[in-house]
C-alpha cells in the first residue's frame, strides 16, 4: 500500500527521491562463486546471477577472489598462478555477461591472518572453530577430497590445512567488511563445501542471514537451489525426494521407471556413470551358483565422512561393517560375499588410501571373499541379479536392487531409508539376521520409485546456459 501511495504521489516526494527510496527497498544480495575452470560450474554460475538480476527486486553483487584467497581455494592446492590466471577472468566474465554492474563487483583484499595451531587428530581439526565461526568443516573435507582418504595422515597435511584456514580468514573478515558497508539480505554460494566457500555459509549461520547454495541438479542441464542447507546434508536429500513425488505431474510413474532402466542400459543422464564400460553379463570367474552368494556393494568413504547426517548409525564407517561381517562367516562355508569396490575408488586405489589398504587385508584374510578392483569391468547388474542377497551402506545400488526384485539390505543411512525400500539393518546382530533369514522378500517395487523420480527430475532447467558436457556449453550464446 506504502508504495503504491507513494508512486501516486500521495506524500509529496519528488520523482527523484522515489527512484532512490525503492532502490533501498531492493534484496541486496551477495554471490560467492565457486573456483573452477569446468564449464558446466561457470555456466551455473551465470544461470544463478542471470535469474537474481532478472528478478528486479534484487541488487546484486559478486565477490570475486581477485586472487587474493592465497591461492588455496580447494583445487589448487599447489599454488599455481597459471591456474589463478586462467579461473579469474572467466569469474569476472560470467558476472559480467550476466548483468553485474561494475560497482557491484567486490574484490577480496589482501588479510594478515593469524598462526592457526597444528592438529593432532582429524577429529580436532574438522570440529576446529575460531571467532565464532566453524574453521575445520572445509579444509578437511578438501584434503579427503584430494587424497581420497577418510583417514589421511593428519601431521602429513597439516600445513596444507594451515593454508585452508588462512584462506578461510580471508574470506570471513572481507565478508565482516562487505557485510556492513552493504548489510546483504541474502548470501547465495555454490556447493559450499571447499574452503574459499564454505566461510559464506558459516558467516550467514552465525549472523543469522538467509543463505542459499546452488549445485547440481538431477544430470545435464539441470540446477538445484537449497535454502538454509548444504546439498550434502542427508535430512535434506530425504525431504527433496518427499517432495518430489508430492508433484502434480503426469508423467511421474514414467520418469521413475525411465531413471532405473536408463541407469542399467548405461544410458547416462548425469555427468558420470561407472557402469557405461563394464562388461554386459561378466561375472567372477569364481563365481559358483551352488553357494550362497551375497555381494556388497560398497561406497566412497571419504565424500561423506566429514559431515555428521551421514554418520554411521553402529559403527565407525563402512569398512568396520565389512570386518565384522566377514569374520562373522568366515567359516561358513556355504556362504560367498563379493565385495563390490565402487568404481569411483580407482583413484584412491592408485593412491593407497587407508580404505584400500584395508579392503586388501580383508582379502586375503577371508576365503569365501570375493574383491572386485573399482576398476575391474564386471557387470553390476549381472552380479545384483546372480546374488541372492544385496548389501550396502548408502549406495544408490540398495535402492536399485529392489526395484529389479532383489533383497537389499544396508548397513548405514541413505537417502532412500525412509521409503521402505530397504531392509535396514540397526546393529550388527541385526544385519546378521537379515542375512540368515532365508524367507525375506524384496520389499515392494513402488517403493523405490521416489527416489528415482528425484534423480530424473530434481531442481530446475537452465534457462541461459545451454549445458552440452562436463567441459562444453553456451552461457546467452557465448561459448563457455
């Protein structure tokens, strides 16, 4: 009512001053891009500040690192100034291309910070906080991201931590300095995971500022916005797929269906799909139908271990479940266990991690064990089917299984778990059980459709970014 008052006229306020009085009115946010010299990053980029500034409520303005962020912002860890030279530029040229004005595009300043301690264990290190905000989160989920390890050698990387959390400094005292010359209304970040993105989402928390994360949608061409939350938050995943399927959409039941026997044909929707290469019905050449055979299918330790939904409900991680099921049959003879390494593993095979070394103890400590290499070709699906039962923790597979009419049991937590899709072991006594149990049915098929309806159709099309691949698209017509 005030406004229309106003452009009516009704208090006397001269033209000039309206302009200025609604301009105030305006959402002032702030955008923290991601570093990154991939193309479908930039292009979300764009997509995100192209929409904030359609919007003609909104004042929009853009941090750009101005390689100021010491040079550790999560993929360059070794300083390289040619990676610097190169990511730059593209993030101003995004923000240009999407309509930021010039003033509104702030640049990091240089910050003395201060001499962080040296960590003892990962556990301090990852709950580290200082002034306030949480410092520890980000810079060990980079290392483990690096080194794919969920158990890297905390002396060995801790200067490489140091400079996480410098970089980190940075970034929250220009966000203080920003934050009162402009008081923003809203904080939008990308992922927000590495360490030149994270301190958006833990200065937003502490000052009580809405914030918003952008990331990937359901595959190629897709985008998600989380307000408040982090996409790796587990109590988030779950909620979406509630709501996905709370949709009015006619085409629900077909797109489901199209998720899972699209991921079996090896038809990718997203940017990677392991199973595209393997074999088409290859199994073990050990493999004997006479047995009792179970294949557990297991995960990446590392992606998640750095964030508390994900924590293990009875254990400490996946590979303390895998120990204490096989020394458990280990002399049952009529019993088989395939382990399934992930094939997102195969770097960390390359790099010894502690979750490789101790999958090769296990290998040649139990007979009636089977260890297929991430990089090995057998069938996924093959083996799903050939096993009596499917274990896992929280891979997309336990899902997958019941809709192809397997018994799947895990170990841990998913997103899934909350569908009754699953069998869901809540001790180690009870996984045991639901191996042994040789009248367990596979849970109902319908209910694994909310998950992979979400998969297809989770988040929003771009409308400005034409995304081809991984490393090739158009942002408004520009060859990114």
């Amino acid at each position: 009512l005030m406004t229309k008052l106003i452009n009516k006229g009704a208090y006397g306020i001269m033209t000039d001053n309206i302009d200025i009085n609604m301009e105030n009115k305006k959402k002032k946010i702030l955008v923290v891009t991601g570093h990154s010299r991939a193309a479908h990053k930039w292009g979300m980029v764009g997509e995100t500040i192209k929409r904030l500034i359609d919007d003609s409520n909104n004042e929009v303005y853009f941090l750009d690192c101005n390689k100021n962020a010491t040079g550790y912002c999560g993929l360059n860890k070794s300083v390289h100034w040619g990676y610097c030279d190169k990511c730059s530029p593209m993030c101003l040229k995004m923000a240009k291309l999407a309509g930021v004005k010039d003033e509104n595009i702030l640049k990091l300043k240089k910050v003395k910070s201060p001499k962080f301690p040296k960590f003892k264990s990962l556990e301090e290190a990852l709950h580290y906080e200082f002034e306030g905000y949480q410092y520890g989160l980000a810079p060990v989920s980079s290392v483990m991201s690096i080194t794919r390890d969920y158990d890297f050698d905390i002396k060995k990387y801790n200067n490489l931590i140091q400079k996480y959390l410098r970089t980190e400094y940075i970034y929250f005292k220009n966000l203080e300095e920003f934050d009162k010359i402009y008081n923003f209304d809203e904080i939008h970040v990308y992922n927000g995971r590495m360490a030149s993105m994270y301190p958006a989402i833990s200065y937003a928390r502490k000052v009580n500022k809405p914030f918003v994360v952008y990331d990937r949608g359901a595959g190629i061409g897709y985008m998600q916005e989380y307000k408040n939350s982090v996409s790796h938050d587990l109590f988030v995943m779950r909620a979406d797929i509630k709501n996905c399927w709370q949709k009015n959409d006619l085409n629900k039941m077909e797109l489901a269906n199209k998720w899972f026997v699209d991921r079996r044909k090896g038809t990718v929707h997203s940017l990677e799909l392991y199973t595209a290469n393997q074999i088409k019905d290859s199994l073990p050449k050990d493999f004997d139908d006479s047995k009792e055979n179970y294949v557990f299918f297991n995960s990446s330790i590392d992606e998640v271990y750095a964030f508390d939904s994900w924590k293990h409900p009875f254990a400490k991680n996946e590979n303390e479940i895998l120990e204490n099921l096989f020394e458990h049959y280990k002399n049952d003879e009529n019993k088989h266990f395939y382990l399934r390494i992930h094939p997102n593993l195969t770097k960390a095979k390359k790099k010894h991690t502690t979750q490789i070394k101790q999958i090769n103890k296990m290998k040649k400590k139990y007979k009636n064990l089977t260890v297929i290499e991430p990089d090995e070709k057998i069938d996924t699906y093959a083996l799903m089917e050939a096993c009596d039962k499917v274990l896992s923790t929280y891979s997309t597979i336990g899902c997958e299984a019941t809709y192809w009419g397997k018994v799947s049991i895990i170990a841990g937590v998913a997103p899934y778990d909350e569908l009754d899709c699953v069998y869901q072991a809540k001790s180690f006594e009870d996984l045991f059980r639901l191996i042994d149990d040789k009248a367990l049915a596979p849970k109902l098929k319908e209910n694994s459709l909310p998950y992979g309806y979400r998969n297809q159709v989770h988040g929003e099309v771009y409308k400005f970014f034409k995304e081809n691949s991984l490393n090739d698209g158009e942002f408004l017509g520009n060859k990114i």
